[in-house]
C-alpha cells in the first residue's frame, strides 16, 4: 500500500482511553513540581547584551524610542522581553508535548477584533514569534505576566498571585473540557462573549462589553476620517485621499518607498485564500504612510496603506516587517523561508478566526505581514484592572490559550498528564512571582544603562 507523503492515516482509529493513559504516563517523566524552578537560564544574557542583540535589524533611529517605551516599567519591559524569557525557560523541565506557540502569550496580547461575519470575538492577537515549542512557554508567560501587570496597577501581591494560579486552573479546566467533546465542536468553539461566562470570569463582562463597543467603532472608515484628507487634481477632477502627517508616530514616504510597497501588496495578493483574492483585488492604493507601531515592534518597518473601494468606501491595510521568531535561537525548528508566512501560519492554525485580509509580502527583500489595520479591534487593559477583575481575566486569557494550544495539540494528551493533579496552579503561581521579579531586576537594570549612558532611550 502506498502512504500519502505526509503519512496520513485515516484507517486507525486510537481511542480516547489510549491517548489519555499517553498523555498521564508523562506525570512520571516530569511532575508538577518540576515546574517550579529557578527563574534564570544559565546562558541568558545581560540586559544591554540583550537588548543589543534584539535591536539588529531595526531602523536605527528608531531604536532610542524602542528602548525608552521598554523602560516605561517593568511590564513594558516585559512585553518587549520574549527572547529573554525564551533563554530563560530553554533549558527549563517540559513534558514532551509541542503546541503551535503564539510565542509571546502575554496579558496584554489578548484582544478583541471581528470575525467575518461581523461577530466580536476575543483571542491571541500577536504572533510575531509562534513557533511551534512546548506548551509550558506560553503558559508561564501568561502567568508571570499577570503578576507584572497587576503589580502595575497597584493590584495586591495576593491578587496578582491568585490570577496567576486561576490562568492555569483555567487553562486545565478548558483543556479537560475540550478534550470530552466532539472534534468539530472543539475545533470551532469561537471564543465570544460566552467565553467569559464559560470561564467563570462574570465581573469581565463590563469590561468586555465596554472593549466590544469600541471595537465595533474601530473601522477603516474611521481611521480614514481622522487620518486623512481629500485632494483633488484639478486637471483629472479626480478625487484622492492622502494620510495627514502626525510625526514622529506617523509620517509620509518618498515615491520610491510607496511604490516598493505598493510592488509588495500587489505581491501578497497571491498569498490569500482564493476566495479573498478577487475581494482585494476590487480596490486601489491612494497612499503609503510609515507609522510607528507596537513595544517590542518599534524600530521595525511599518507601513500604512489607504486603499479606496466602492463610492467612498476606504480600506487601511498595515504592513509590518517580520523578523526571525525570538524563540527560534531555542527551539529545534527548522529555519523559516519567509517570516511573514511563518506568522501568517501561525495565526491560521492558533486563531479561532483570522482577518480575511491576513497575508505576507517581501518588500525591498524583506519580509512583512499585511492585515487590516485596526478594523473591528478592541483590547482590555490588564494594568487597569482591579484585583477581582484581573482574577477574572486570569481566568479568561487562560480558557483562551488552551483554546488555541488544542489546535495543534491534542487536548486528550494534556487532559491525560493533568489528571489529578491539584499541585500545577500553585507551582507556577510561585514560579510567576519569581519571575516578576526577576524582571523588575531587569528592567531596573535597564534603566541603569540608560542613565548611565550606555544605552540611549527617547520618548514620543
């Protein structure tokens, strides 16, 4: 018989029973304390090697704004902070099992945005660094970040704690609940309001509700109506539109510059799915603008494009450079061809629903991701947050990354290891604590380059 080359096998059919005993042998491997362990990495680096490393390959006046926006506080720090953590867990007990990893699972890297039929959905937002790795990454950063941002926003240690260990109860739960169900339901369980509700996290609703409404006002056309003006040429008599310079967060680009992207969105086309292919292709680009974007982004390319449509229909597409994932130094994966694809990818297999815009492009031989830029986009504070609604939002970011990790693994294995066990919430609660302050050492050390003049920040 001939095997597909990908070594498919639809004809045997392995029991759930079987996948679960799989899954709880892997307790005996690596335990529930095995995770609570030291914060550092014996190979990381320090913090201006490292901060020198992450910077090659920006733009270099960018780069001050990039270090100044990092030392804003520790939780800034933190989110611009992925591949440190990455040396840190790399050497770090894991049980074997692999997951496509958003990379860089922080509280803040939750948000809102609208599926295609208009419906407003909460997920993973940012996968400038999915690779596929172990599970526990993404899990622990989840969880140190929430200590981070709590202690931001002047939560109490306790709280910050108890949201820390609820992420990870949460995430078990889901795990075990999605493993008892149907396949289909699993895979198309779409994470919308009465995600909260699933997730026990009842005093998020206002929040979410607030996020939503605002969401759904994010629209191209609106960012059109404050981002732009109209032209007219008076020798056509045809009317253009042209972004409003705002420096330094947005600002024009010479003709070459708008037509090398212009090059690159004609070339991304082809990386949509048929079916969206004729949709964009309806449109036309108006205007090129670069805006700065993001933390742990800045310094990166970044453009704005204004593509007009039907009648006065407007359209703003963001194309934003991709760079290696932070974790690749750390995980055995092949060497990606093109980042934005990875990204791209990434995204597919994670979300729930991915914009129907989301594709990849190489301009001037570099990589980017194309996506609608702010459009039906919503996000919840989690340094805003009092203590029982950080708690509650524990509880949801970590229904959520379950959610995603079962896209890619099988929900019977966890469900298997995590079989009663009533230890893992409180051993990486201690582990997140440890590692919030370790990052506060970090930061602070930041901060100290920066003062002392080895390292140059500015703020805009």
């Amino acid at each position: 018989m001939v095997k597909h080359p990908a070594q498919v096998d639809l004809r045997t059919r392995v029991v759930a029973d079987d996948v679960f005993a799989r899954g709880k042998v892997l307790r005996t491997v690596v335990p529930s304390s095995a995770h609570d362990h030291a914060p550092v990495g014996a190979d990381r680096p320090g913090i201006v090697d490292f901060i020198e490393a992450s910077n090659v390959g920006r733009l270099p006046d960018l780069v001050g704004l990039r270090v100044g926006r990092m030392i804003a506080s520790p939780f800034a720090f933190f989110r611009g902070a992925a591949g440190l953590m990455a040396a840190d867990l790399a050497a770090s007990p894991a049980n074997g099992l692999s997951a496509q990893l958003c990379g860089d699972a922080h509280a803040a890297n939750f948000g809102l945005y609208g599926s295609p039929d208009g419906e407003i959905v909460m997920d993973i937002n940012d996968f400038d660094e999915t690779l596929p790795g172990p599970w526990e990454w993404d899990l622990k950063r989840l969880a140190a970040s929430l200590v981070l941002a709590g202690r931001g926003g002047g939560v109490s240690e306790a709280a910050c704690i108890d949201a820390a260990e609820d992420a990870v109860k949460s995430y078990r739960r889901t795990i075990r609940g999605l493993a008892e169900i149907p396949f289909l339901r699993s895979w198309n369980a779409l994470p919308d309001k009465s995600a909260v509700e699933r997730a026990k996290a009842d005093e998020l609703l206002d929040d979410f509700d607030r996020a939503a409404q605002k969401a759904r006002r994010n629209t191209s056309e609106k960012v059109a109506a404050k981002w732009t003006e109209h032209l007219e040429d008076h020798e056509t008599g045809i009317r253009k539109r042209r972004f409003v310079a705002d420096p330094p967060i947005l600002t024009p680009v010479d003709s070459s510059v708008a037509e090398s992207v212009i090059d690159g969105l004609e070339l991304y086309v082809g990386s949509l799915r048929e079916s969206r292919r004729n949709l964009i292709m309806r449109y036309a680009v108006s205007d090129v603008a670069f805006r700065i974007v993001g933390t742990g982004s800045v310094g990166l390319r970044s453009y704005v494009a204004l593509l007009l449509g039907n009648g006065d229909e407007a359209l703003v597409l963001q194309l934003k450079q991709a760079q290696p994932s932070a974790l690749a130094p750390y995980l055995r994966t092949e060497a990606s061809k093109h980042e934005g694809k990875r990204i791209v990818h990434g995204a597919r297999l994670v979300q729930a629903e991915t914009d129907v815009l989301l594709g990849w492009t190489t301009i001037d031989g570099l990589p980017f991701i194309v996506r609608q830029f702010r459009n039906l986009k919503g996000d919840i504070d989690p340094t805003a947050l009092g203590a029982d609604h950080l708690d509650d939002y524990g509880r949801l970011a970590g229904a959520l990354l379950a959610r995603a990790h079962t896209r890619s693994l099988d929900p019977r294995l966890l469900a298997g290891y995590f079989e009663g066990d009533e230890d893992l919430d409180e051993v990486i609660g201690r582990y997140a604590v440890r590692y919030a302050d370790q990052t506060e050492a970090d930061h602070a050390a930041l901060v100290e380059a920066v003062k002392s003049g080895r390292l140059a920040a500015e703020t805009a």
